[in-house]
C-alpha cells in the first residue's frame, strides 16, 4: 500500500482514504504520495492498444490498492470517464488535446467526477457525511457542482470571486441547488483559495463540520488528470518523435498531474508552463525566485488568475525540491490579453480551429518553446475548456458568432443562486458555522 505525506512534513503516514476525505493535512501543506509507482514497459509499450478507461485502472490501482478492489475502481472510472479526449491534429507536429467533453465542458471533469465517485465509495462504508469546500475561478466550481451534485452525505460550498468568472460558468456554479451551495466572494480567486485553507485549520469549524477539498489540493483530483496525458501520447507515440505538452496554468494541478504520469513511465520530452501575466511560475523558472502576486491580475483567461499557485510545492517535490531538475524538464512562459487574443485569430485563420482564451496561452507557450528548440519534436497544447463559454472574448475576437452547444445556452435563462460575503474569514466562518 502507497502512503502519503505532507509537502511540508515527510515523517506524516496517512493511507489514500484518509488524505482523500481529509483534502488538507493539519500542518497546511500539500498530500503527496511518498513514492510514485512506476509502471513497466510492457504497459507503456501497449497502450496505445488500450482503451482510455483501462489505462485509467491500471494507472491508478497502484494508489488504491488495498484501499479499493480493483473491480470497484473499475466501476467508479467507468461512470466517471463516459466521454472522450481526442487528440485533435492541426498539422504533422501540432496536436490539440481536448479536454472539455464532459459534462461541465471543462477539463475539471475529469478530477471532479473521479473524485466524487471514489469519496462516494468511501462514504458508502458508514453513517460519516462530509462538507466539500472548493474555491473556484471559473471551471472548477461547475465541474464539482456537476460531479458531485445529487450525491448522499455530501454537501458542496462553492466559492467564487464576484465578477471575475464569465456569465456561462457563474450559472454552472449557481443554478443547480440541492447539495450545492454557492457563495460569492468580494475579492479575488486567491481570497476565496485562502478562506478556504484557512476553514481547514480553524478548530470550530473542524467541530461542528467533516470538512473536505475539491480543489486540486485534493490529491484526488490530480491522480485521475494524469490519465489523459498517458492516454494522448500513448495515440501519438508511434509517429516516433519526443512530445512536448503545453499546459494552460493557473493553480497548477493540471502541470503537476502531468509530471505524475513521467514519473509513471510516460516517455515525455518537455513540459511548458504557459501563464497570462499572473507569471509567478514562468518568473521563478527564470529567476529562482519565487515572488507571489496579491492580488491576483484580471485576465480575459480568468481560470488562470491564480497569484499564489496552491500547487507549486508538489512541483518542487514531484522534483526532489531540486530548482535545476525542474528547470530542465519544464519551461515557462506568460502572455498578455493582446497576446491572447492575437493568438485565438491566428489559430483560427490558420487551422480553421475555434479555442478558448487559456487554449490559446496553452498554443502560445508551445510556440514559443518552438522558436526557441529546433528540435523535431511532436507540440500538443491542452485545451482546457470550450470557447462557448467565453462568449464575451471569443466572439469579437473571430467576428463572428459562435455555436454554443444546447447544455450551455440552456444555463443562460436558469436563476442564479448566490450568498454574497466579504473576503474576511469571519464572514465565511459565520456562513458555515449557521449551516
């Protein structure tokens, strides 16, 4: 059995039910597993055989096992993972892997219903019920609200900054009701990230509420976004070229679940950090400097709007806390708005090709990285979310209208649900403590 430990304390032995339903460990760090289990050629060299859900078991049974039957987990990836991830070819060395095929049109999909089904399955053992608190900056708050949403002895309390998510995402977050609560914070992504650390630890709260992550501090949610990586290359790996992935980065999650699947096995070349001007890790990368921003810059890629990625100790330990080591296998980048949308007509012109602005950060980093390396290398940038759901950016950006699939326009005529509060802790610690 794997054990996990904090970030900040590798003496702490706790097993994966524990780290999952817990979410934070008491000392604020971060769960880590305390090693990562590699797998074998054999199962690198045939999965591009493998369908995506079987590469999901065999990638995360490792984790669960004595924890979960493989039968059971086999069951939960399959009603989690009923969509597609297709790696879509733009030319001979670029590729875009779309993640927003589930139900929220999200790539937080993916982590969102993995974790609801394996919490479910833990809560089923017992009368034990949980208080899910998630911090959001756009998707992942309609990604959780979906996943989690109608499940037993689960209750969500989505927090989002006021004014800073788009009109379709807000209504993900805020029309859906029963277990799914949602508060909107006067402030930024980062107040409503460190409210919600700060409930992790206060005493009263911990009291009265069994309290529990769907951010990607949860190490639940990064465990299941390894197996698109894995899946990706694994249908590109016969062209035989090194692949480099492009990651749209704000919390940096998405990046470090990437680096899990390396640390599996997975044949990667490089990996590229693309921020907007929120640059703590492209800046860090090039400096040494670890210098957070606060608050947080507002972008037209406001799921990256992240001043103080939560993340950034699990890329230092996925790492060995080695700066060079991490240099030498992730380059940063960051782009301005102007950039971004430059880059969202560009792709568009040239490939005929509809993204959303973080896709776009995502094609711009992995440019950049091109103009840098002349090595032949396979590009695939993460798309990250559907550009319907930023109407107000895409649109004028490509001139034209664009079609907005039927589960999203239905959300715009749906009434939004929403407590407003201050971003000071005893606003959102009165909140919970009257629930």
């Amino acid at each position: 059995m794997i054990y996990f430990n904090s970030t900040k304390n590798n003496h702490l032995h706790v097993n994966i039910e524990t780290a999952i339903l817990k979410g934070l460990p008491d000392d604020n760090g971060l769960y880590m597993p305390e090693s990562i289990p590699v797998l074998g050629p054999d199962f690198w060299n045939n999965a591009d055989g493998m369908t995506f859900t079987e590469i999901a078991l065999e990638m995360s049974f490792p984790f669960f096992e004595g924890s979960i039957s493989k039968t059971d987990l086999g069951k939960i990836i399959n009603h989690a993972f009923d969509f597609e991830s297709p790696t879509i070819k733009l030319n001979d060395n670029l590729y875009c892997l779309e993640l927003f095929h589930g139900p929220s049109m999200a790539f937080k999909d993916f982590g969102a219903r993995f974790m609801a089904g394996i919490m479910a399955h833990y809560l089923s053992k017992s009368d034990k019920k949980i208080t899910i608190l998630v911090a959001t900056s756009g998707d992942t708050g309609g990604a959780v609200a979906q996943g989690f949403f109608g499940h037993k002895n689960i209750e969500v309390i989505i927090l989002y900054p006021s004014g800073k998510v788009s009109e379709i995402q807000e209504k993900q977050l805020t029309t859906l009701g029963g277990n799914i609560s949602t508060l909107e914070v006067r402030g930024t992504f980062d107040d409503c990230q460190r409210l919600v650390k700060s409930a992790f630890l206060d005493s009263d709260l911990k009291q009265k509420h069994n309290l529990a992550s769907a951010n990607s501090i949860n190490i639940a949610r990064l465990i299941p976004q390894s197996f698109y990586y894995a899946y990706c290359w694994s249908r590109l790996k016969g062209i035989g070229k090194p692949i480099v992935f492009s990651v749209p980065s704000g919390n940096f999650g998405n990046l470090s679940a990437g680096i899990i699947a390396q640390r599996m096995g997975m044949p990667t070349h490089k990996f590229i950090a693309a921020t907007n001007i929120n640059k703590v890790v492209p800046e860090f990368l090039k400096t040494g400097v670890y210098n957070s921003i606060s608050p947080s810059e507002t972008t037209i890629s406001n799921a990256m709007d992240v001043g103080n990625p939560s993340n950034f100790p699990r890329l230092l330990a996925l790492h060995e806390n080695n700066i060079e080591l991490l240099r030498s296998n992730i380059s940063g980048f960051w782009f301005d708005d102007n950039q971004t949308r430059e880059a969202m007509l560009e792709i568009y012109n040239k490939y005929d090709y509809t993204v959303c602005p973080h896709t776009a950060v995502a094609y711009l980093g992995l440019k950049e990285y091109i103009n840098k390396n002349e090595a032949d290398t396979l590009g695939v940038f993460l798309s990250t979310a559907h550009y319907a759901k930023f109407l107000d950016e895409v649109q004028p950006t490509l001139n034209h209208k664009v079609e907005i699939p039927e589960r999203l326009s239905e959300l715009l005529n749906l009434e939004k649900k929403a407590v407003g509060i201050s971003s000071e802790f005893n606003s959102f610690k009165n909140y919970l403590l009257k629930k």
